[in-house]
C-alpha cells in the first residue's frame, strides 16, 4: 500500500497528463494513416481482383515487399535513408513520414483483406446481375461490395489497430506520441516500470474502444445487409 500511495500514484499524476498529450499525437497519426490505408488497400485490391496489365505485377512486388520487411526497417529507409539520395528528404517533417511509412505498410494488408473479401463473393451472384442487365459499377456497388464489406470489417478494423500499435515506433525518430512521451520519462526519471504499465493501459483504452466500434459498424452493416 506504501507503494501505491508513496510512489505510483504521484508519479501517475505527473505521467498521465503527459501521456494524454501524446496520446492526440497518437490519434491523429494513426487516424491520418488508417484512412490513407484503406485508400490505398482498395486500389491495390482492385488492381490485383481485376489483374490490370503491368499494375498487378507491380503491386504483387509491393504487397510483397511491404508485408515481408520489418516497419521499423522502412521507416529508418524512409527517413534517414532516402534523405541522402534526394535533397528535399532532408525537410521532410518526421510526424509525416511516420503516417506515410504507416499507411504504406498497412495498405499492404488492408488489400488483401479487400480483395479476399471480394474474392469471397459467390460467383453466382457476377452471373445474376449481369442477367439483370446491371452495370459492372452498379454490380459491384450494390451487390459485391456491400457483401464483401461484412467479410472485411473485421481484418480493416484490426490493421487499424495495429497501426496504433505500430505508431508507437515514431519515438525512434523523435515524436512525442505515447511511446515518445513515455521513453522520455522513463529516462530522466528511472521509473520504467510504472511508465511502461501507464503506456500500456493507455493503448489498451484505446483497443477497447476502437473493439467496441468495430462491433458497432459489423451490426450495422449486417443489418443493412440483412434489409
């Protein structure tokens, strides 16, 4: 109990406000990426569902790649490699190398995430709304998409959780999110043990609530379908 009330709950009080300000570092880093994602995932997925010439072989190398090297790797490669070849690298703002190295590492993952889902839709269906005389727009409007988007919800909303959680590593270039206010703290006040569960609990808040959401948009896109 002395601990508790000596030691943890001072530094806490100290940490937290801290940590909240990284924590809308983490957010709208995160939030940045996560849609760039899943712009980028969905013209991936197309390319390689329709396998447009020359582009799908492209983007099999990139899938490939992306999936098949570590993130911190890339970002290093990004950051402090790519400024030694091109001169206006060298300016280029840290937060947003962090969001581009993110959406491009996650966008890997989002389009095979899309392009299974799609790929999950019956056949049958392609042949009934051509019968109808429905546009390829309009059949993957409204009958593919809708149901490949049930099938994808859940690999999408955890790509986007692991963004958060990959976000983390932005302190390795020097941005004060979480991770960044948290290392820093833990370094000028030897206290590792309480910071690193105060981070944690903070973006275990924030998987939760981002579950809870995902639960939220799965009911109602299952009962959207379902009308």
């Amino acid at each position: 109990m002395n601990y508790l009330s000596e030691t943890f709950i001072p530094y806490a009080q100290y940490l937290i406000p801290l940590l909240i300000k990284g924590l809308w570092i983490t957010i709208y880093i995160s939030a940045s990426a996560f849609i760039l994602s899943v712009l980028l995932g969905s013209i991936l997925a197309v390319i390689q569902h329709f396998k447009i010439k020359i582009l799908a072989p492209i983007v099999k190398i990139y899938v490939s790649y992306f999936r098949g090297t570590p993130l911190l790797i890339q970002l290093f490669l990004f950051y402090y490699g790519l400024p030694l070849v091109l001169d206006f690298m060298k300016a280029f703002p840290k937060h947003l190398a962090l969001v581009l190295c993110l959406a491009l590492n996650s966008a890997a993952y989002i389009s095979e995430s899309i392009r299974g889902a799609i790929e999950s839709v019956d056949k049958g269906q392609y042949e009934a709304s051509m019968a109808f005389g429905l546009t390829h727009f309009q059949m993957m409007t409204k009958i593919v998409l809708p149901q490949a988007a049930v099938a994808a919800i859940p690999p999408i909303v955890n790509s986007c959780m692991d963004i958060i959680k990959m976000s983390s590593l932005g302190m390795t270039i020097g941005i004060q999110d979480i991770m960044g206010e948290a290392q820093l703290s833990a370094a000028t006040s030897y206290k590792t043990f309480e910071t690193y569960i105060l981070a944690a609990a903070f973006y275990w808040i924030l998987a939760v609530v981002l579950g809870y959401v995902q639960k939220k948009i799965e009911r109602k896109v299952n009962t959207a379908y379902q009308k």
